[in-house]
C-alpha cells in the first residue's frame, strides 16, 4: 500500500516523472495519441493537430508570462512571423525540417527586439508595447505584398518527406504530433536548469533576482526569444496546416485566445498550457456539435454561434480567474493526488 | 495649407472624443491601478441601450439619463462581483479577467442586438459648420463641447468634492486611505460607474455622429489605448493630451502617408508612437514614476 | 458531478442527432455565409436568400424529388474559418457542391476546390474567378465586378457634360480581397475610355470614419467617386462626404447599394448611383412572383431587399444544375459542374440577368444596369453590357 512520495535524493526530487507510475501512463498515452491519426476522422483530426499546434504555442507563451513574469499581448504576431518565414522559405523550394527550426529562430529574432523594452516597462506597459508590436507586424504583414502577399494572402506548398505530400491532416498529424512532443520535452527540461530557474527568479521579484547575480536584461531578452521560437514553430506549423495564411489569421483575439489557455490551464505549468490549449480548443468545437445538433429546431443557433463562442469564451475566463486561479493543472494534480493515495487519500 | 489645417482641426475633434474615452481608463487607473479592457465595451453597451431606450419613443433627455443609470448600475455590478475577487492578484490576471469580461459583453451585445447598422434618430445636422474656409463637422463640435465641460467638472469633482479627494487619496496609498476611514471598496465602486458613465457618453456621441450604432464601435476601447499610454496611466490632464495628439497624429499620418503606403497607416501610427515614447518614458508623458523597493 | 454526466448525456445527445443517416435522396449543400462578421450587413439578407430558397425547392418538388439539406455556417468572414468550415463540409458533410460567400475567402480556396472538385458558387463576383483554365470549379450569378465597374465607368463618361476635359474618378476601397477585386481592371478601362483615374483611397475593413481619406481625395479633385466596400463602410463615407460639403458624385457597387443604403444614410444618399445585377424585392417581374409567395406565407412582417433576392437566384441557379445533373446520373461534383457549363441564357424571370456559362468562359452574364437613388427610392438609369472580350477574362 503507497503511502505518499518520499524522494531520498535530490536527482529523484527533479526528476520529470515523480513515479514509474507515471511513466507508463505517459507511455500508454503516447501510443494512443499516435494510432488517432490512423481512424480519426478528417474533422477531429483537424482538432487534433490545432490542438498540438495551440499547444506549442501556449507552452511559448507560458515560458514568458507564466515562468518568468513578462506580460505579452504580442503571440499572435509571433505565430505571423513563423507562419509567413514558413510560407516564404517553402515556396522558395526549403525542405521543412530546414524551415520549422528557421521559421522558430526567426520569430525568436523577432521575439527579442521586441523584448528589448522589457529592459524599461513592466506589468501593463509592458503588455502595452507588446500589444503595440501586434499591430505593427499586423501592418507589415499587410503592406508588404512582394513577401506576404497582402491581404489575398499566400499559399504554402504542402510539407514532403521523401517525394510524399503530407497534403492532409492525417499524414500532418504524424509531423506535427513529434514536433510538439519535443517541444513540450525541452520546456519541462528547461526549467530544470540554470536558466529556467533564472526566468522564475525574474518573475518571483526581478530587482532581487539582479540583486542575486541574475542578469535580469539578458535573460528577460532570452524568455522572450525561448518564447517566441516556440511560437514561431506553431506559427510554422500552423501555415503547413492551413496551407493559405492571410493576415486574418493572426488576430489580436489569438493573442488574447493563448493568453485564456495559460489562465485557464495554469500560469507557469507545462502541464496547464497543455490541458489549457486543448481546453480552448475542444470548447468552440463542443458548442459547435450542440449547435448543429439544435438548430433543427432552432434555426436561428446558427447566427447565435459567433455570439455564444466569444461569451463562452468570455465568461469562463472570468469564472476560472474567480475560482480556480491557479487553474486546470492545479485541479488535476489534487485529482491525481486523490487517486494516488486511494483509498487513504483525505 | 488649406488641407494641413483641415487635416489637423479633424484630428482634433476626433481627439477629443477619444480623450472623452480616455477619461474612463484614467479614473479606474487611478483609484484601483487596474487598465480596463472592457472600456470600448461599455461604450457600445452605452449607445445601444440608449437606442434601445430613445427607440421606445422617451425623449431624449430620459432616455440620456436612464442610460447613465444603467451605466452606473453596470459600473458598480461588474466591480463588485468581476473585480473585487480578484484584488491583489497579479496583473496578468486583472489583464486577463477584463479581457474576459470584454469578450462576455461583446457577445451578449451581439447576442441581443445582432450585428446590423442600428440607425439612431439624427440628433445633428449632417451641414457642416463653415469655420473660416474649414467645414467642421456639427457632432464633432458637440462632443469637443462636452469633452471640455467634463474635464471641467471631473477637475472639480477631484478637486473639490470629498468622494473626489478621497480617490485621489485612494490612488496615493490605499492603506493610509483605509487608516484615515475612507471605504477603499467604495471607491473602486464609485470609480467604475463614472467610468462607465463616462465612456457611455463617448458611445452615444459617437453614434449620434455616425448615425447608427454597431459593434464595430468597441474598437474604440483598443484605439485609445496609445492615447492613455502617451498621457500616462494616471493623469487626467495627459488623457486629455494624449487624445488629442493621437488623434491629430492619426490623421496626420492618414493624410500625408497613407498615400504613400496604401493605406493602414492611420491605424498603425498610434501604435508605433507609443513604443516610442515608452522608450524615453516608461510611464508616459504624464505618469507618475514608481520607485519600486523590494 | 451530476452536472458534468448531463452535460456528456447532452453531447451524446447531440453527436448521434448529428451522426443520423441521412433519409433516401437526400443531397447536401453547403453553405457559408457571413452572418456577424465586418459585410454582415449584406450577408445576412443573402443567407437569408438562400435558405428561402432552398425550403421553397423543397417544398416544389425538390431536385426529381429529392430533398436538398443546406449544411450551413457563420464563418463571420474570416479567412480561417471559411477555411475550416469546408474541410469540415467536404470531409464530413460529404457536399456535392458549396454555397461561399467572400472574395477573400472563395478565392482562398480556389485551389482546394478544384482539387476536390467541388462547385463553388460564391456571392463573390470577383473577375479572377471567371477564367475555367484557371478556376474550373468557380462559378457566380452576375456580371463580375470589373464588368460591373467598366458599366458604371461608362456611366459616369456619358453623365459627363463638360467636354472641355476628362471627368477625374476616384476609386475608394476595402484593405481585402473583395475591395481590390475590380480595381486593376478599372484602373485599364479608365484610360480605354478617356476617363482620368486621379485617386484611390484605401479604407479598413471597419472603419468609424472616412475624413482624411475624402479630403485626400478632395485634394485631388474628383468628380466622381466608386466605393468599393458594403452598405454600412458606403454609408459612413457619405455621411462624412456630406459633413464636409463635397461635391463629388459617388457610385457604389453591388454590395453597398440596395434598398438598406437610403435607410442607413438617409438624406446623404440621396443622388447616389449604384451597380445593381439583381432587382430591387418586390420589383415587378416575373421572377418575383414565387418570392412574394413565399414571402407572404411565411414572414410577411419582415422587410427584404436586393441582397435577399440575389441569396434565391443562386439557389435558382444551382437547384437547376442538381436538376440537369441528377438526370445526367451525374450528381457529383464534377457533374454538377458539367450541368452548370449547359447553361443557356438560363432565365430567371428578370430577378437578373439570363445566365450563360461554357467550358470556357464563366462569365454568367456582362449586363449591368445602373441605379440611382431618388426621393428616397431606387430608380434605374441606365444598362451598359460589356464585350465578351477573351483579354478580359479572369481579369
């Protein structure tokens, strides 16, 4: 009979996986989410991979606000400059394991120009100057037809691996899936080191993080680049999966959509921006099914949708910040806790 | 010459309106140190019920002051069961739950009165008024108007009346406020009703200008921002300013470089003024600069 | 707990509802439409359109007597989400043809349509779309835009009395595709025809205020103005044209000029000429007939437009492609696409113009009467019909 967890070194207090346990489970999981693609159908698919594409991108965005404190309105701009390096680079013949890690670094470049101002502005004029560097990119993207396209937008060639078109969501699956399974592996590894440690140090009280030898400058900077690679390889995924990105893809209600999931899944968890970015994800669906399904009978549903979807959308934020500020994950490790400990738990 | 002044004199007037608007961020900035994002939603939610009330055929007085009511009323409502809970959290989460609430009254707008143009009874004129050789546009007149005679009374009102000091007090230092037997709860409260009221307004204004009202009316919230941010979060006097700098330094980008660049300038010229204002000073032209201690 | 197991009863609930198979002969459409986004204002009386439509098919008959089901979505006019909407038509939904609505969205998706061959009726009339070797499966009912601006372009050259010069026109538009649609092809027929193209002013999808961009345009002084944008963007622009006590004469194209706009502008829209391929509801022609039934029986109380009618003519149009291609045994994709290219001056009772389309050529029709508004009300001026000119298509 388990009793509780008892750590007897300081290696098996950082280890990923508290337990065997929970390896296996992991383990399971992961061949379960591998045989989706092979039965799902076309549409669930398509909410499989926006899901590990919104994945990613809440991981990026939690790196920054929820690990180290830095406030940014600015992801969707993040996810444009991925997405349009990706359209660029393919039509330009690169191979896509080439251009997801460019269109990262690119986006991180990005990133740290952008984070620069992070030097003097915290809190809400940080996420002011962000939400500044929204609309400027927005602007770009728009206006400069040559590389962009404009508002007609541009189409991006479809991923190949040796000479087969991964065209549909079920062979996207089988690149998007690994991709977001590493990612997610680097940022859990990430805050077990120096580095990470100083991103939570600068969030926890950043003048005595400096006063504690962290450079505060340099690795506000670097959050913001760590951040917006992640970002931009979802944005390059994202243009891969949507094969047209026109600047409506990238909206200031996505900045504020990925900002919902590190809320609702938990500021500074890997595990919360996980269960947040599905969360946020299956909502719209969900309503979307009920809609359908009811407006047989009510045919006026059908324009209530767009209505219903942004107040949902609205309203649990809201319920979850009163409620459940620490968010999804919270709950699901004193779920966890619960069953671990069954049936002594208390 | 002609166009520059014309040009300038439409920036002007549209700055006032969003001074009008900035006003709202500044007074809940100022007593509860939180930015509002709901702000353009109150806006719309002003107009529309105002038309929702004029169009049952009450005069135009009542209907003005039953709109103020429910302002207020929304005002007091969304600070007692949105905000208070979330005191002292950090301020992503303030960010967040305006957002949020932003998203609810969109869709609850949108829900209840759809997304069509809803024509609003003309109030003014669409004549221009002949300033020299300038047209000048009757609403705009009007709403500088107003604009000028809140910043009078709110000027007073922070000067003079004691709800007015005990807020200033309440921005200055909340526990010495609390000490000297000013009820911090209140404050808050009383400040998202003026705002509220204040930005139902520059709703009805704004309508009554365009002859309609639709959802497109809450952009208005994001379109002041730069100007709150350029006057500095918590002074009156630089909401006001910066109102009127952002919208000449719309129109100004609108009418020289838009040209240029095929249009969206007008909208992105706030945005990059801001970063750079914030780079020499991080509070805005008129923020109070904090010294933070650990 | 108990709510979270009603909560999963109800989605249960709902994915078998959706899942039911579908009775005999039942052929699904699709339908997208812009029902809360930015042209809203006009999406709504086309869907609206286009739902009467298909109960009034149902009701009479159906295709050979099988029932249509109209698979529709609000996409709010975001890219994106037309995008989704129709992986999850075709995919699922399994559609035979698709009901679209915006140029930015339909010309998106031109690619993917063709490789799933899927028919593409949009109600967006954008020249890129007429030209079979490059959009084989793109189809609309209307002269197109750049038709359609050529005709008010003409208009605007025999409005013109002064003969001591050229009449000098400004073109205002959209930041997006439906706004851009037309403008290269009136930019050539304005030097065609000897008319001086002295401005274009570009304004946001939503806009609160058109000032600078018509003092700009002042600047330049133009007689005439086209506005490319919907009724509510046109209205604003002559509101602020009347604040500033412009003489320009404005023209607008069809998705900004129908009976709404003397409603939303009132007196600023007052002398406003507009392209209108479908005639004003309640017009008398013989067309008009089973909408007025329709209508009568079962929502007299509301009011319709323009917009409302152009939503039946699709349906009109495509039911009969279904018809011609379920003869055929051709009720795919591909044979309602072949259905659609033996259209003949398909007439549709004056509700607009006779439809052609040919293997090579999707031009329906290039005939473009011109409106004017007059004491409140619509009166028609005048109808140009541009040349089938091969140079033109797909432009």
């Amino acid at each position: 009979m388990r009793s509780g967890e008892f750590h007897t070194s300081y290696r098996a207090d950082m280890a990923i996986f508290d337990t065997a346990r929970a390896r296996r489970v992991l383990a399971v999981f992961l061949v379960v989410l591998f045989a989706v693609p092979l039965v799902g159908s076309s549409y669930w698919l398509d909410v499989l991979n926006r899901a590990a594409i919104a994945v990613i991108a809440a991981t990026g965005l939690n790196i920054l606000t929820g690990f180290t404190g830095q406030i940014s309105l600015g992801n969707a701009a993040f996810l444009a400059i991925g997405a349009y390096s990706t359209a660029y680079l393919a039509a330009h013949g690169v191979p896509f394991f080439a251009v997801i890690p460019a269109s990262g670094i690119l986006a991180a470049l990005a990133g740290m120009v952008f984070g620069v101002p992070s030097l003097r502005l915290k809190g809400l004029y940080l996420a002011m100057a962000t939400l500044a560097a929204h609309f400027i990119v927005e602007f770009a993207v728009t206006h400069w037809d040559s590389v962009t396209g404009g508002v007609n937008g541009t189409s991006v060639p479809p991923p190949s691996v040796f000479g087969l078109a991964l065209a549909n969501d079920r062979t996207l699956a089988f690149l998007i899936l690994p991709v977001c399974i590493l990612t997610l592996w680097f940022a859990k590894n990430l805050f077990r080191t120096r580095v990470g440690k100083a991103f939570v140090a600068i969030r926890d009280q950043d003048i005595s993080a400096e006063v504690m030898g962290v450079q505060v400058f340099r690795f506000k900077v670097l959050a913001f680049g760590v951040s917006s690679f992640y970002v931009g390889v979802a944005g390059s995924l994202l243009a891969y999966h949507a094969r047209i990105i026109s600047p409506e893809n990238f909206p200031l209600s996505l900045a504020i959509d990925q900002l919902g999931m590190i809320i609702i899944g938990g500021l500074g968890s890997v595990l919360g921006s996980i269960l947040g970015a599905i969360f946020l994800t299956l909502l719209p669906e969900v309503l979307r099914l009920l809609t359908s399904a009811l407006s047989g009978q009510f045919p006026a549903l059908v324009q209530l949708f767009a209505p219903l979807k942004l107040g949902v959308f609205g309203i649990t934020i809201v319920l979850f910040l009163i409620f459940e500020p620490d968010g999804l994950a919270a709950r699901f490790r004193r779920i966890r806790n619960y069953f671990r400990l069954y049936p002594f738990s208390y | 010459m002609e166009f520059f002044l014309q040009v300038l004199l439409n920036g002007l007037v549209v700055g006032s309106i969003y001074s009008l608007v900035a006003l709202g961020f500044v007074i809940i900035f100022k007593s509860s140190g939180i930015l509002n994002f709901a702000q353009g939603e109150f806006l719309l939610l002003g107009a529309y019920v105002f038309l929702a009330i004029s169009s049952a055929h009450a005069p135009i007085g009542a209907a003005l002051l039953l709109t103020f009511a429910f302002s207020a009323i929304l005002g007091l409502v969304l600070e007692r069961l949105v905000l208070r809970p979330l005191i002292g959290e950090p301020i992503i989460s303030v960010i967040m739950v305006t957002l949020g609430l932003s998203s609810l009254l969109r869709a609850i707008v949108q829900g209840i009165w759809g997304t069509d143009t809803r024509p609003l009874p003309s109030v003014f004129s669409l004549d221009p008024i002949q300033l020299g050789p300038l047209p000048i546009a009757r609403g705009y007149l009007y709403s500088a108007g107003c604009v000028a005679v809140l910043l009078v009374v709110l000027t007073l009102f922070f000067k003079y009346a004691r709800p007015g000091i005990a807020m200033r007090a309440t921005a200055d230092s909340q526990q010495v406020a609390l000490s000297m037997g000013i009820s911090v709860r209140r404050i808050f409260a009383l400040s998202w009703s003026i705002a509220a009221v204040v930005s139902a307004i520059g709703g009805i204004l704004l309508a009554t200008m365009r002859g309609g009202v639709d959802g497109s009316l809450a952009i208005l919230g994001l379109k002041v921002l730069p100007a709150v941010i350029v006057g500095g979060l918590d002074s009156i006097g630089g909401a006001i300013l910066g109102g009127l700098l952002i919208g000449v330094l719309e129109n100004l980008s609108g009418g020289y470089l838009d040209p240029v660049f095929g249009g969206g300038v007008k909208e992105v010229a706030p945005f990059v003024a801001l970063v750079l204002i914030l780079m020499v000073r991080p509070y805005g032209l008129f923020g109070k600069v904090r010294i933070e201690r650990v | 707990m108990h709510s979270i197991r009603t909560a999963l009863l109800v989605l249960c609930a709902a994915a078998a509802a959706r899942a039911q198979a579908p009775a005999g002969g039942e052929i699904k459409v699709g339908g997208i439409f812009d029902l809360t986004g930015i042209t809203s204002d006009v999406g709504k009386p086309f869907a609206q359109g286009v739902r009467d439509g298909v109960s009034w098919t149902n009701d009479n008959g159906g295709i050979n007597g099988k029932k249509i089901r109209l698979v529709d979505v609000d996409y709010g006019y975001k890219i994106p989400e037309a995008v989704a909407a129709y992986k999850r038509m075709v995919g699922d939904d399994k559609v035979v043809m698709i009901n679209g609505w915006g140029t930015g969205d339909t010309e998106g998706l031109k690619a993917q349509v063709n490789q799933d061959k899927i028919p593409y009726l949009s109600a967006s009339f954008s020249g890129h779309l007429t030209d079979p070797s490059k959009t084989p499966y793109n189809f609309f009912v209307a002269p197109s835009y750049s038709d359609q601006l050529r005709a008010w372009l003409h208009w605007v050259k025999d409005d013109w009395k002064d003969k001591s010069r050229n009449p000098k026109v400004a073109f205002f538009y959209g930041d997006n595709a439906y706004g851009k649609a037309p403008i290269e092809a009136g930019r050539r027929y304005c030097k065609e025809i000897g008319v001086d193209l002295v401005d274009e002013q570009i304004v946001p999808g939503a806009f609160q205020d058109a000032t600078t961009q018509l003092l700009n345009m002042k600047q330049k002084g133009a007689d005439y103005a086209y506005i490319n944008v919907t009724t509510t963007g046109v209205s604003t622009i002559l509101r602020d044209a009347k604040k500033l006590g412009l003489a320009t004469k404005f023209g607008s194209n069809p998705y900004g000029f129908s009976e709404a706009l003397p409603q939303v502008a009132k007196e600023a829209a007052e002398g406003v000429t507009g392209v209108m391929p479908h005639v004003p509801f309640g017009e008398k022609v013989s067309g008009m007939k089973r909408l007025m039934e329709f209508h009568q029986k079962n929502h007299p109380q509301d009011t319709h437009d323009a917009l409302y009618v152009r939503g039946w003519t699709y349906v009109l149009v495509w039911t009969e492609a279904l018809k011609r291609a379920d003869k055929a045994k051709a009720l795919t994709g591909e044979g309602v696409k072949a259905a659609l290219e033996t259209f003949k001056d398909f007439d549709l009772g004056g509700l607009t113009e006779p439809v052609t389309y040919t293997p090579t050529d999707h031009r329906p029709s290039t005939k473009t009467p011109i409106y004017q508004v007059k004491g409140g009300k619509l009166a028609k001026v005048a109808e140009y019909e541009m040349p089938r000119k091969s140079e033109w298509l797909g432009l």
